[in-house]
C-alpha cells in the first residue's frame, strides 16, 4: 500500500492491490470498530466508472474517490466538513492514522509500472520509467532475456537515482555517500550524483535506511545479471547468461526495491 500526502482539503492517495468490494468491507470493519459492528457503514455510488465511498466520523465527511484499474485501486481520500470541535480535528488525525496503518497490514503495494508516479514526481522521469518498463515486457516476451534485464537493471538505477537526487539533503546530512578528492580544496567530497554507479546507489540507501539489508543484497545480484551487457563481464564472470527464470527474479526485484523505497520514506 502506498501512500502520498496532499492538502487539507485532499489529504491522501492510496494506491493498494484489491478489489473494490474487499476495499468496502475494510471501510465497514474499521467503523465497526469505532461505533460497534453493523451500526455504521460506508455508503457507495459509481459516477462514470468512478467509485465513491462516502461516511460521516467525528463531524467530518471522508469521501473515498476509487479508480480501479485490474486489481489494482486508486484511492483519493477527502474531507468535508461544516463545524468541527478542537477533539473533532485530533480523532481525525488520529481517524487518518489508523486507516493508512491498517491499510498497509491488508493491502499489498500497487503493481508496477502504475504506482511508478507515487515515487516519481517528475513527469519527463516517469515517462521514462513507465517506457523502459512496457519495453522490458516487450523484449520478455519475445524472449531477448539478456536486453529484459539491462532494462529492468536500468529501471532499477534510476529509482535509486531519482530517490537519491530528489533527496540530496538528506544523504549529505546522513554522511553515508561516495566520495572523490577535489583537488581545488585538496579534500574528499561527496561525489557528484550523475557520477554515482549502480553499487554505490545501493550501498547508501541500504545504510541511510531506505532499503532493507536483504533487499541490497537482492538489488546487487540483479546489478551482476545488468553487467552482461558488457561483453568481457560475460566472459570474465562464472554466471549462466540470464534466462526467463533470471527476467522473473529480476522483475520481482524492481518491484520489491520499489515497495521499501516507498515504505521507507519519509
């Protein structure tokens, strides 16, 4: 489940893995804890294919606009209101909390390429992103495993790039960055991000927290399939050229450093 912060007046973007239906009766169960099973529930309506799931909590109106695509679910939550107390304004704070939590136990991230615009903000990247991506299906299919895992390595850097640059702040605060030596100051300095190569990318998110340990080991063995894309490594290295189990693991792993990116920002 991923989770994407707006304004007061529309306050998140859920993008999960279900169906409407199991969507609903997660609403109904939630109220169900507040108010007791059965007295409260989520009313529903389809407006142009869109779904609407509407109730009233704590003097507030959270309007739940639901975009299905497959299995997968956009969910933009709103609020309206009239008059609220100063308890009214905590509990939905507090309403909002439990929702987003609860939501992240029952509902896997949503699939890729869709959920690339939750990570990636910037339209030229994610266009990019969500081409590479249809282009690996592309060559998957047609069975070109070696080009299916330089493009899904390739994806794989430029999250890790994007994720990087778009927080450059934080990684010069958090000191866990490669250096090089600038001769005009005569130091060791952070190294510029256009030169940071792949192993590098993954070290430091590992260590600034951004992805698990396990995960930095997954994103390295899919770094080692990327660099068949140099001739001499395939000689050089004892690794069996990528088949369709290698483009299977490698897609996998796209998605699973995608979801810890997500999960684990800030």
């Amino acid at each position: 489940m991923t989770v994407e912060f707006f304004n007061e007046d529309n306050i998140k973007h859920f993008t999960i893995n279900s169906k409407p239906s199991k969507f609903k009766q997660f609403l109904d169960d939630l109220l169900g804890d507040i108010y007791g099973y059965g007295k409260k529930r989520a009313f529903d309506k389809t407006i142009d294919s869109v779904l609407y799931f509407h109730y009233l909590a704590f003097g507030t109106t959270f309007n739940y606009a639901i975009y299905p695509s497959g299995d997968t679910l956009d969910i933009y939550l709103s609020l309206s209101y009239a008059n609220r107390s100063d308890d009214d304004v905590e509990n939905v704070g507090i309403h909002i909390e439990h929702i987003t939590r609860e939501m992240n136990k029952k509902f896997p991230i949503g699939s890729l390429p869709l959920s690339f615009h939750i990570l990636i903000l910037d339209e030229a990247y994610l266009r990019l992103m969500k081409e590479r991506w249809e282009e690996s299906i592309l060559t998957e299919k047609a069975e070109a495993h070696l080009a299916t895992v330089v493009l899904l390595g390739s994806i794989l850097e430029a999250m890790l790039l994007y994720k990087i640059t778009s927080n450059w702040v934080d990684v010069q605060i958090s000191g866990h960055y490669p250096k090089i030596f600038d001769k005009p100051t005569n130091k060791l300095v952070i190294k510029p991000s256009n030169q940071w190569m792949l192993n590098e990318m993954i070290d430091s998110s590992e260590k600034i927290g951004w992805i698990s340990h396990d995960i930095k080991g997954l994103s390295h063995s899919l770094k080692e399939y990327r660099n068949f894309i140099h001739p001499w490594q395939e000689l050089s290295e004892k690794m069996s050229m990528p088949d369709e189990t290698t483009c299977d693991f490698a897609r996998k792993a796209v998605q699973i450093v995608f979801n810890d990116l997500l999960r684990n920002s800030a």
